[in-house]
C-alpha cells in the first residue's frame, strides 16, 4: 500500500468530521515513505489544518465552490480533455473496467476518473505504475495548480505535490492550452446552469479514438490488468 496516495486521495475528498479528525493520521502517512519534500509537507500540514480547523460546513461550502461549482477546477480528470462529451463516457468506461481487472472496486458515488478514486486506486498499485500515471496527467495537475494559486487556493499545494509526485514531466504546450479556457465564475448560476444543459456523459463505445492523452493514461494503468493489486515495488 503506498500510503502517501492514501493520504492524498483522503486529503482532496469532500471535507467531513471523520476527514478533520483524521489530520494526525493524514500527516503522519504523506510523511512515512520520504516521496515528498519537507517544504511540501509543512505546505500540506497547513492545509489539512486549514480543514481540520475550519467549521465544517465553511469547509464544505469552500470544497464545493472550488471543485464541484468551477468546470475549470473540476477534479474529474477526463473533464479536462472531453467535458461532457460523448467521447468522455467510453473512456469511463475503459476505466472502470481497468478498475475491476485489478480488483479494485470504488466504494463511492463519485466518477472513476474522480482525482481521489485514482488516487485510491493508485495506493494499490506498484509505485512506478503510480508516478507513471500521475506523469500522464501532470499538464492536467499543474492547470489546476495554477488556476488554484490564482484564486489563493490553499488547495493549491496539494495539486504540486501530485506534480512532484509525478517526477514533473510537465508538457508546458499542454498546460497552455488548458489555460487557454478563461477560469470561470462559481457564482454565475446563468453559466453554471449553461454547463448543466451540454451533452450528458453517454457511456458507449468508441472511448477515446481521438485523444492521444486519454489513451496515453489507460494504456499505463492496462499495462498489469491481470495482476491483483500488490505493494510498492
């Protein structure tokens, strides 16, 4: 199990007692395997202290204002390269399916390509399956640590610590391009409701024909589809 997944799936989840309560769990798991830098880990233990600290429901509403109410700070990952297009669905599907070959089975009602499913998913696998994977979405991650900074975003840290965690092969071209999308406003409801109204997420075939990042990341986590989930190498 490698634990500073663990940690950083639980981290990045909707805010909850049991999550405030757990910050000396948290902390003392993103410290016992050495994958982080000291400077990150002062970062993070504000941040889970930010979260701990703060009355649940403000934790909550902050949780939901970022993520859940901004397309542009979405934690579903494939939102980033499909939005809500059809082509979005047959890559879920893929990864689901890329779950369940590895026996890994979400106790959620998230998406699988929700940021802290895969994160999840990841703490069952090798460590170098783990980087590989995170370095396939790193443009995705430094996008969203960016936007995140640009709104002084203490959840800004986590999203860097992911870009380390992925050895930074950042491709800057990628990230430019992301951030060519304006950031958009979770407080305008006309556009918030816009967004609602686009094409649902149809989960049929054909997932991902056209998209040579989606496939990039399916292929690394196809590659020990018929292993069980071990610990790190």
């Amino acid at each position: 199990m490698i634990m500073t997944y663990k940690a950083m799936s639980a981290l990045l989840s909707y805010p909850t007692e049991e999550l405030q309560s757990a910050k000396q769990e948290i902390m003392a798991a993103l410290t016992s395997e050495g994958l982080l830098s000291s400077d990150l880990i002062a970062d993070l233990d504000r941040l889970m202290d930010e979260i701990a600290t703060a009355d649940i429901y403000v934790a909550q509403e902050r949780y939901v204002e970022l993520f859940d109410r901004s397309r542009t700070l979405s934690l579903n990952l494939f939102e980033h390269v499909h939005g809500e297009s059809r082509d979005r669905g047959g890559a879920m599907v893929d990864l689901v399916e890329t779950y369940r070959a590895a026996g890994f089975e979400p106790a959620t009602t998230e998406l699988p390509d929700h940021l802290p499913v895969l994160l999840e998913f990841l703490s069952a696998r090798p460590i170098s399956e783990g980087k590989d994977i995170l370095a396939d979405t790193a443009h995705i991650l430094k996008a969203l640590h960016t936007r995140l900074t640009r709104r002084e975003s203490s959840y800004a840290v986590a999203m860097e610590a992911l870009v380390h965690l992925s050895g930074e092969k950042v491709d800057t071209a990628a990230v430019a391009e992301l951030l060519e999308t304006p950031d958009d406003d979770p407080n305008d409801l006309e556009a918030l409701d816009a967004v609602w109204e686009e094409s649902e997420v149809t989960f049929g075939p054909d997932p991902n024909a056209g998209c040579p990042q989606v496939r990039d990341m399916l292929a690394q986590m196809d590659t020990p589809r018929n292993a069980p989930p071990t610990a790190a190498e």
